[in-house]
C-alpha cells in the first residue's frame, strides 16, 4: 500500500516564503502557498505608475549578503550600484564623504573639508578594517545599542549626530541609534565590501526571481489566512485547509495574530517610514549617491535621485526623486514641508516637481530583534508541524529573511527524515 505525501502549506509569498519554497523545491517537497496579497514580495514590492517604478519605500539591496549572494541571481537583476559614499547637507551646502578604496580621487579632493575631523576618518578606516578582518565580529561584542560602541570606539559626537545618525538612522528607521551594535558591525561590513545597488527595473525584481521557479499551480495570490492551528489553516472564503506541515511566513505583526500562542515577549511597535517620489524633466544632480540630512532638522532624512541609479525607473527625459522620511508623520503639510527642504538642498526648481505618489510604510521593519539579536535566531519549529519565519526570526534585513525562509524549510525535511 503506497504512503501518502505529507501536505505543507506556506502562508506568505514574502521573501521568507518564497525562500523556504525554493528550498522545498530543490529539496523535491510538493507545497502550496497562500498569500493575501495581489503579488509577490511582501514588503518588497514595486508599482509603475506613468511609466516611473516606484519601490514601497525607499529600499536597496546589499550585493555581499552572503545569502542573498547564495540565492539569487545578480546578473538576471542587472543590479545598479549606488556611488561609495554620502552628500551631506550642512549648514547650507552638500559635504562629500568618498570610500577611498572606490573613489580615491573623489576622497583625496575632500580631504580638506573640516566636516570630518582627521581623527574620526581615521577611526573610520580602523572600523573598516576591523569588521573586514575579524570575523563575525558582530557576534563577539556585547549586546550594546549602536550609539554607545560608536562613542566607546572614538567617534566624536559631531560625527556620530552628522553622519551615523543619518545614514544608519535611515537604514534603522531610528536615529537613537539604540539599534544593537551587532546588526550595526554586519550591516557595515556588507556596505564596506560591496556597498548598496538595486534591480534595473525595480526591487519587485527580487521575489519576481524567486517566484519565477515556483512550481505551477502551488501559489495562490489574494488568498487571505484568518487563522491557524494544528494541522489547519482557515482562509477568509471560509474554506478550512488541511496540511501536515504548516509555515507560517508573514510579518511580526500578522504572526502575532495567527500564532499568538508563540510570540514569546510582548510585541514592540514595529519601525515605519514615509516616502515621496517627485519627477522632473528638470536637470538633477549627476552623481548616483545618496544625499543625508546632516544638520538633523528633517523631515526628509535622505534623498534620492533613482533615475541616475538606474535610468530604467523613469521614462527617457524624466528623473525620478524619491524622498524618506523616518515615521509616518501626518500627511496633511508633509508635501510642501517636503519640498522647502529639497528646494534649500537642490534649488528653486525643486518646487516645480510633480509629486507622483506617497507610501506610508508602518510596519516596515520588526522593532524586536533590531533591538537585540541575542544568542541567534529564533527557532524555526513551534510545535510538530508548524513552523515560522521572516526577518524577524532572523535579522531585520533581507538577507535575514531569505536565511530564514530556508532555515524553516530544513526543518520541514528534517521532520520530513
């Protein structure tokens, strides 16, 4: 008598899903997988709109994540790297810092600008070289917030507040700078060895790749999951599905909900941001950099002009300018605040943009694990059958997603046998 095949049942179509269903499939498992929304991605998607392709957010992709190195194929993305550096608003004009192992003539014609003290672009370099040489380095300092290893190292204040309060503030969505100097000292390796870039045509790239191996007929878009229990997961239709191995792969938030019993500490408000995009046929800045906000007034902490990154996300003789902001402030004046900055950062003409659409992203990253990493990731086995994972189980990036996609799907072949 022939055994029956153990049904398993992704919820999530994010990165995390799709990584535990690409290791499924490689592994040769039959799965389904349901996903509430109308594509692929999760928080990694993009829309066009008029022709412009518009991220959900400002996002980028850190080509030396080594699993993301590991999963995807970076050639098939044709990936648009960002210029080594930042441009640094202060005190009425842009300051340029310049990776000198990039752009050594850029970081020799700035050397002299008194924005960095010798000393922190020292300190600088001796971080550099202490997080490329000393390996996992992240793992083997105390779980101290950001802020505190980089006054112990040497920083000065005034760099830590014109530049890491920036730059870092923006990739944690947090300029306290409390986010653990561990997810601190990785993230800084991965810019210090392969900087940042992003898809050609947009990061929907990334899952879209992930997706396109899936087997036919074992994803479900628009398939909302109300509930889950052993053995079972209830869709909005009202139809119970029964499946032996179940993964649940969605945000903290949408977690807490269908699988309260397992959260563990009490959930923390996760990290939001805001993001404008503006076009112009006007000329923009050339360099493909990232400007900051180093005087800290805000609203806008970075800026962007994707169009220069990659000419694709605009339509030919238009630009694309994306504009971040940390939180999800009241939308009602945000525009024209919006645009007094970029106006002071990027002239007069900035008032002339077309404001084409705005994302409010209010879960955008998990506030838990930012905060401390502890001893590694969070299981992936809840209970016989069921399984969880996202960047919150893991680190809150995408490398720590597709990690943790994978590691739920190993777990499934080890109850597997």
């Amino acid at each position: 008598m022939s055994q029956r095949t153990p049904s398993i049942a992704i919820i999530g179509a994010g990165l995390s899903g799709l990584a535990c269903a690409r290791a499924l499939t490689q592994a040769g498992l039959r799965f389904t997988i349901y996903e509430a929304g109308a594509a692929v991605g999760g928080r990694v998607r993009s829309d066009v709109v008029d022709g412009f392709t518009l991220d959900r957010g400002f996002q980028v992709l850190l080509p030396s994540y080594p699993e993301a190195r590991r999963v995807l194929d970076y050639d098939g993305l044709k990936l648009c790297p960002f210029y080594r550096g930042a441009d640094l608003f202060y005190k009425g004009r842009f300051h340029r810092l310049s990776d000198p192992f990039t752009h050594p003539r850029d970081a020799i014609k700035h050397a002299r600008d008194p924005f960095v003290s010798w000393m922190d672009k020292w300190y600088t370099l001796v971080l550099r070289k202490e997080v490329l040489t000393t390996r996992k380095i992240e793992r083997r300092i105390p779980e101290i917030e950001t802020e505190d290893y980089l006054r112990d190292f040497g920083f000065s204040e005034e760099f830590i507040d014109r530049f890491f309060r920036a730059f870092f503030g923006g990739v944690f969505l947090e300029k306290d700078l409390r986010t653990s100097a561990r997810m601190f000292l990785f993230l800084y390796s991965m810019f210090s060895t392969g900087g940042a870039a992003i898809p050609a045509h947009g990061m929907q790239a990334i899952p879209d790749q992930l997706a396109i191996s899936l087997p036919p007929g074992s994803l479900k878009l628009n398939t909302p999951v109300t509930s889950v229990r052993a053995g079972e997961i209830t869709l909005t239709s009202g139809e119970v599905v029964h499946a032996d191995h179940i993964i649940v792969a969605v945000s903290e938030e949408v977690a807490a909900r269908l699988i309260p019993e397992a959260m563990g500490e009490k959930l923390l408000p996760a990290r939001s941001t805001t993001c404008l995009y503006f076009t112009t046929d006007q000329p923009v800045p050339e360099t493909p950099t990232i400007y900051l906000d180093g005087d800290g007034r805000g609203p806008v902490n970075s800026a962007c002009v994707l169009s220069k990154i990659s000419p694709r996300y605009a339509p030919e003789g238009q630009h694309l300018i994306s504009a971040s902001v940390i939180g999800s402030p009241s939308s009602g004046e945000l525009e024209g605040v919006v645009r007094d900055q970029m106006a002071a950062w990027f002239g007069e003409s900035a008032y002339l943009w077309n404001h084409l659409r705005s994302y409010q992203i209010r879960h955008a990253l998990p506030e838990g694990r930012q905060l401390r990493l502890g001893e590694g990731p969070l299981g992936a086995v809840l209970a016989p059958g069921l399984y969880r994972c996202g960047d919150w189980c893991e680190d809150a990036s995408i490398n720590g997603a597709l990690i943790s996609g994978r590691r739920a799907a190993e777990a499934v072949q080890g109850a597997l046998g």
